[in-house]
C-alpha cells in the first residue's frame, strides 16, 4: 500500500448530508460513499495520505483509478491512448461553430445567442489545419455549427 499514490484525476464534492460522491476522469469511475466512510476519504483526499483510505476500500479505488501505483505517470497514459486514437484513423470530423447568432428564437433554446461570429483569422487556422489533415485523410466531414450556421454563408 505504501507504493500507491492518488490519482491525479480525482475530482469530489461533499453534500450537505455529508455523502462524498468522488469521481475519476481518467477511468469514469463514479461512486458515492456515506458516513463515516466520507469522512474518512475526504481528510484523505485532503491531505493527500492514501494510508488514511479504510483498508477495506483499497482494492476498489485501485480497480477504479482512486489510486494508482506510485510510479505511474498518468499523464503519459493519456498521451499515450490520444496518439494510439490518432494512430487509429485516417478519417476527420470537424464540427465548426459559424456564430452565436440565430434568426428563429425557439422557446426552448439553450444556447447562448450572443451575436458573435467567427472570425477571419480563425477561419483561415480552420482552412490550414484541413488542408494539412487532406494530404492524408481518406474522409473528412464536417458538421456546420451554431447558432444558425446559414447565417454565416457568405463565410
Ligand atoms: S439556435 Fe437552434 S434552437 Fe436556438 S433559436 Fe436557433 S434554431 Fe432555435
């Protein structure tokens, strides 16, 4: 136990009835824990001793990605799985926000219609970056964003 370590990746919040719901962005790992097991892992987690987990929740939060082992470097993990992704396809989808802006108004709109619109120097970047990828993507799709995207035709 002594080798482990917390991942980095732990993110928790305490409610109000003193449950701590503690989650691993890494693995997706999502659990909630009562008292007085709560309390225990908070003051763990807040001072950073993994000998502080109850024993008996060791196994689990290894097998979830709570702790790691002390070497591990998890963020060339992530590295790692994002190059093997990229390795993986020679397909791009690109999913490009025109504008804030929209000419419906719909009741039920969440967005958040601010007027703005992209820029020209961010649709050149856009411009590069596919050239560069078409040299050797088979596929490239993409998807018009907004807002409304028609109301950036023109661009
Ligand atoms: S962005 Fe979509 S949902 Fe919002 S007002 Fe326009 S059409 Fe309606």
């Amino acid at each position: 136990m002594q080798d482990m370590k917390f991942s980095r990746f732990n993110a928790w919040t305490y409610t109000e009835n003193h449950e701590l719901i503690l989650y691993n962005s890494m693995t997706g790992a999502l659990a909630t824990f009562e008292k007085p097991q709560s309390n225990e892992i908070l003051i763990a987690l807040k001072r950073n001793e993994v000998l502080s987990i109850p024993t008996e929740l060791i196994s689990i939060f290894l097998e979830d990605g709570y702790i790691v082992k002390d070497g591990m470097d998890e963020l060339k993990k992530i590295n790692d799985l994002v190059n093997k992704r990229q390795a993986l396809t020679d397909e791009y989808f690109f999913s490009i926000l025109m504008n804030l802006d929209c000419n419906f108004k719909c009741f039920y709109c969440f967005e958040s219609l601010t007027g703005e619109y992209l820029d020209d120097i961010v649709s050149q970047k856009i411009i590069s970056m596919i050239d560069k990828v078409s040299k050797s993507a088979k596929k490239i799709s993409v998807d018009w964003y907004g807002g409304e995207p028609l109301l950036s035709f023109d661009k």
